[in-house]
C-alpha cells in the first residue's frame, strides 16, 4: 500500500486542537524549506484563537509557500516589481530597459495583474500573444519577449515549476504582398525622371543635376522586376 503524501515544501498538515483547560493549544507539523518536518505550535483561549494564530506563525515562517521571495499564490504584481528591480541592475542599455518598462506598462500588466503566478497557464499566455499578433506581429513578438524573461526570473526562484511561455505556439512573420509595377506606371515613371528638373523653374535647393542620377534610378525598378 502507498503511504500518505508527502508534505510539499512550504505547506503544513492537519492542525489538531487540544483543550487544555481554560485555553486551547493548536497544532500542526510544517515542512521547512529544508525539506524537515518540524512541529509549530500556539495557544489561545479559544479554539479559533488559538487557530488563527498558529496560521499567522505559519504564514510567518522563512519559505511559506514555496521557499523564496515568490510562490504561486503570488500576484503578477509582486513578479512586475521584483523583476524591474533585477532589471536595474542588468548590464544593457538605458535605451533596452525603458522599451521593456513601456512594453510591461503599456501591454503585459494590464493583460495579467488579475492573476496569481500559478493562474498564468500556457493557454492564458498562447491566447494573450494571438490578440497582440492581431495587432502587430513586433508587439507580439516584443511581449513574448518580456513574458519569457520574467516566467524564466520567477523559475529560477522556485515560484512555479515551468516557464509558461515556453509551450505557446511560434510567431509567424506575415509574409510581405510584393506588388509589380505595370508597363503603364514604368513609363509614366521615366517619363516623370526625363522632365524633372529641366532648368525651367529655379533650384532653391540642393538636389541631382537633371537628367543624370535621377534618369539612372528610373531603370532600377525594370532591371529588379518592377517591384514597389
């Protein structure tokens, strides 16, 4: 026969609850981030009493939860603040830093702050990443970007136990329409480099002398497929 569950990291058991006579002592065996089971006590004059606070010494104690700064009952929020403040000290430009703050502001926030770390789910993120592509396929690629950095930031401090990000489906770039000039629209334009700047209005500005650069440039687009 299996034996009973192990305790997780950061959790207790049942709390039992002994009348000792005009108080009442609660108890309960806890297993610390060391992995050891240890025994948490407290008394009160009633039941409840005696209760509420062997929760709040359990809540208390280092690693409840998870074993760190953040568990998976954390809001998205706690995540957002730990993650600017390793963000400070990351050696990349001022310049990377502030796209990553408006991209955090700006999309990824309001789209989670609901949310614990644990209610993040793959499908939440695969269907977050869709409606930014809808949108613009940088935006989504920018916020998938920013989404894996701090899913890999709350990894590394035991708060969950798999980046979400990672299972969500690949970005497709949108393939670019190539639209080819027609022979009309090639004509027009050699004929607009033939008469532009004839010498008879006057040059009130720097540019190509007539009939040399800009009659050249008016053959690219037949010798590159007329494309546009």
């Amino acid at each position: 026969m299996r034996g009973r569950p192990r305790t997780a990291i950061g959790t207790y058991g049942e709390i039992a609850v002994t009348d000792l006579g005009g108080r009442y002592r609660a108890f309960t065996r806890y297993r610390d981030i060391d992995g050891r089971l240890r025994s948490v006590t407290a008394v009160g004059r009633t039941s409840r009493a005696a209760q509420a606070t062997l929760k709040q010494r359990l809540v208390e104690r280092p690693g409840y939860g998870s074993g760190g700064v953040l568990s998976v009952s954390s809001g998205f929020d706690e995540l957002c603040a730990l993650w600017l403040a390793d963000l400070e000290v990351r050696e990349i430009s001022e310049g990377t830093k502030d796209n990553y703050r408006d991209d955090l502001r700006l999309h990824v926030r309001p789209a989670f702050e609901a949310y614990t770390l644990g209610e993040i789910t793959t499908g939440r993120v695969e269907w977050f990443l869709k409606t930014q592509s809808a949108i613009s396929w940088s935006r989504a690629k920018h916020t998938r970007t920013l989404l894996n950095q701090m899913f890999a930031f709350a990894l590394r401090h035991d708060a969950i136990a798999r980046n979400p990000v990672e299972g969500t489906s690949a970005l497709t770039r949108p393939k670019r329409t190539v639209h080819a000039l027609t022979l009309e629209q090639v004509q027009a334009l050699r004929a607009a480099a033939a008469a532009w700047r004839t010498g008879i209005e006057p040059v009130t500005r720097p540019c190509p002398r007539p009939g040399t650069v800009s009659r050249t440039h008016a053959g690219v687009p037949t010798l590159v497929g007329a494309r546009r």
